[in-house]
C-alpha cells in the first residue's frame, strides 16, 4: 500500500463479505461499497476517540459528503475479506478528498488485488450556520 500523501498515516478496515452484502448474482452490490466505506471512516474516526455524534455535539461540525467517483474493477464475492485502505489525498482548510479502496487476498497468495475504489469529497460543515467551516486539527492527529 502508497500513499499520496506521507503526513496521513495509513488506515485499514477489514469486512467479511456477507449475504446481505451480495445481490442476486452473488457479487457485492455496488451501493454496498459506500456503506463499508463509510464504516471504514467511522473507524478511522474511532480510533481517534472521536465520532460523528461527538463532532456534531462537542465540535458542532457534520461532515457531508459534497462529490464522490467510484470504480468497479472485480467483483467482491460472499465470504470475501476486504481490507479497505483510506488516505487523505488532499486537506485544505473546510475540504479534504479521501481516497478509499477495497482490496482482497488474490487466492493461493497473501498478494492483494483493488476490486473497487472511491475518491469521496468531504467537507466540514458548522451545524449551526450550515456553512463550510475549517476542519480542526485534531481529527487528523494520530493517536
């Protein structure tokens, strides 16, 4: 795994495929990709001692999702293991652009392929106004 970016140290979420995970054919449905992405992100978040309740409540800040691209290279399967890498590609001061991609152990080998990725466009809103506000740097400090 490389990174963009050497000040954003490296993540990984793992996820059992599971039935509810796969559609009729059997494959990962795509939209499900977007909610083990974010369960990657809510990780990330954790193992900060952070979450999404204790930034609307304590930093008032939500983090939408403005834009966000996805590929599709091979199909997830029930039973598969994905690790699912995030690094921050991009951090100015109310937008970072995270890119998080789903990988497998390629059978036989400890060698990993890209099944899918993301390039998601976040930014960090005042709950209050609902206007873009600076992100604080202590989401971004490792702990």
């Amino acid at each position: 795994m490389t990174t963009s970016n050497p000040n954003s140290p490296a993540f990984t979420y793992t996820h059992r495929v599971c039935y509810s995970d796969t559609d009729a054919a059997g494959f990962v449905y795509h939209g499900r990709y977007l909610e083990i992405f974010e369960r990657s992100r809510a990780e990330w978040l954790a193992q900060r001692g952070l979450s999404p309740t204790k930034l609307s409540n304590d930093m008032n800040i939500v983090m939408p999702v403005r834009e966000l691209t996805m590929n599709f290279y091979k199909p997830g399967r029930l039973d598969d293991m994905l690790y699912i890498d995030q690094v921050i590609e991009y951090r100015g001061r109310t937008q970072i652009s995270v890119k998080q991609t789903a990988q497998r152990k390629i059978s036989g080998s400890d060698e990993l392929e890209i099944i899918a990725s993301a390039l998601l466009h976040i930014v960090c809103v005042d709950t209050n106004t609902l206007k873009p506000k600076a992100w604080p740097d202590e989401i971004f400090l490792a702990n």
